[in-house]
C-alpha cells in the first residue's frame, strides 16, 4: 500500500512539473513584433507625382506636374481610441507643362492645408486612412506675355485612395474629383476652374521621419532577441521537466 502511494506521489509531482514548464512556455513563448505607430512629429519631404485636370477658355486639359511636398506632423493623439496624427503641408514645389508653356505650383502663403493620419482600429496606427485640403498657388503662362499667378479659396479635397500602411508612405495615392470644379481667382471672363486631381507620393527623401523609423527598427531587433532567450527558457523548461518526469515513474 504505502509503496503504491509512493508511486501514485511520484506521479503526481510529475504531472505539477510538466504542467508548469507548459505554462512557463506560453508565458515566454516569443509573442508578434509590436504593431508600427506613427513616427514621431516631424517634417518630411517627398516626392509627388501626378496630374490636375482643368477647364479654361482653351477648353479642357490634364498637366503633368511632378517634385516633392513637404509635410510637417503633429504628435500623435487620440480620438475615441483611435490615433490621429495632424499633419499641414507646408510647402509645394510642383512644375509641368500647359498647352500655353511651363505651369509651377507651390503652396499658399495664406491659407493653410491642414490634414492628418487617423488609424482605422484602435490596436495600432497602421492601416490608416489619411486625407489633406490643399491651398495652392499656381504660376502659369499669360497673353501677351509674362505670367499669372492664380490660387483657389476654395480648397482640394484629396484623399488617399487606399489605407496606409506606413509613413512615410512607400506609395500612396491622393485623388480629389470636386463637384462643382474648384474654382482658380482671379476670374476672368471663361473661369479656370480644377476638375480634378491625382498625386501619388513615394517614400521621404529627408525629414525627422526617417530616424524614428531607424529607432522602431532597432527597437523590434531588440524585442526579437529578448523573446528569442525568452522561447530558448521555456523549451529548457520543458526539457527539464520531461527528465523529472522520467526519473519519478522508474
């Protein structure tokens, strides 16, 4: 009797030992890299390609501006659970070609082109939806000579045509298709007004950005090796109490 005691005890604290070495393994197990935020507040310049659609006197016609916007973010806050980045642009450096010569767009020295990122889930930043009200100054051709320089009051609504997945974005694209058409001041007898407008913008060549985005990267470099120890433990766990276990029931 007492050496089946003895057995059914040597079993029993077998079984406590493989049972805490399971639990210490899902408490250390390596767990998914942290989800990506926002990057911290910054100014970031990138590039921007696109075309804007107008009407004139001349007719309809669609111009092919390329060059870089710059974008200044606030820091990050949150709205009902959501994180919301503000963000302006700040400057414009656009040029192309019009029927009537070369056309240059820059950013208003009056009004403001506010917009923002704002997470589409309360997890994480990312994807993200994102959106900005663009005040532009536009230089173009004139008759007979010189040049005109014209702005819109009423601002482009331009929105990303998909969520993003990082900021600076790899590749996003921001469409507005205004109704009625945004209007060019001054009016002049047939009115230039802005039909429509794509602009896709593709990775940062400068900015604060890119530093926060180092720091992230080298911070999840040091979350993986500390859950690679961390899995490392428990399988030495459970290696451990396989061998109590086997040296219990002999």
């Amino acid at each position: 009797m007492i050496t089946r005691l003895s057995v059914l005890l040597r079993r029993s604290i077998a079984c406590s030992a493989l049972l805490a070495a399971l639990a210490a393994i899902a408490v250390l197990a390596p767990r998914d890299a942290a989800v990506a935020s926002f990057p911290a507040a910054g100014t970031d310049v990138v590039p921007a390609t696109g075309q804007v659609s107008i009407t004139s006197r001349i007719g309809t016609e669609t111009i092919v501006l390329t060059g870089t916007a710059t974008i200044q973010r606030q820091p990050t806050h949150l709205e009902s659970g959501f994180e919301v980045q503000t963000a302006e642009v700040t400057a414009l450096n656009l040029t192309g070609d019009s029927v009537t010569g070369p056309v240059s767009v820059g950013e208003s020295q009056t009004l403001t082109s506010n917009g923002e990122l704002r997470a589409l889930q309360t997890s994480g930043s990312y994807p993200a939806s994102s959106f900005f009200n663009v005040y532009a100054t536009i230089t173009a051709p004139a008759s007979p000579g010189g040049s005109i320089v014209l702005t819109n009051s009423t601002p482009l609504h331009m929105v990303a045509t998909a969520p993003l997945n990082s900021w600076p974005p790899l590749s996003a694209t921001y469409t507005a298709t205004p109704s009625p058409c945004v209007p060019l001041i001054p009016v002049f007898p047939k009115t230039i007004c802005v039909t429509s407008a794509s602009f896709t913008l593709s990775g940062g060549v400068g900015g604060i950005a890119e530093l926060a985005n180092v720091s992230a990267a080298a911070g999840s470099s040091r979350s993986a090796t500390w859950e690679i120890t961390l899995g490392a433990a428990g399988a030495l766990a459970l290696l451990g109490a396989a061998w109590a276990m086997r040296r219990l029931l002999r």
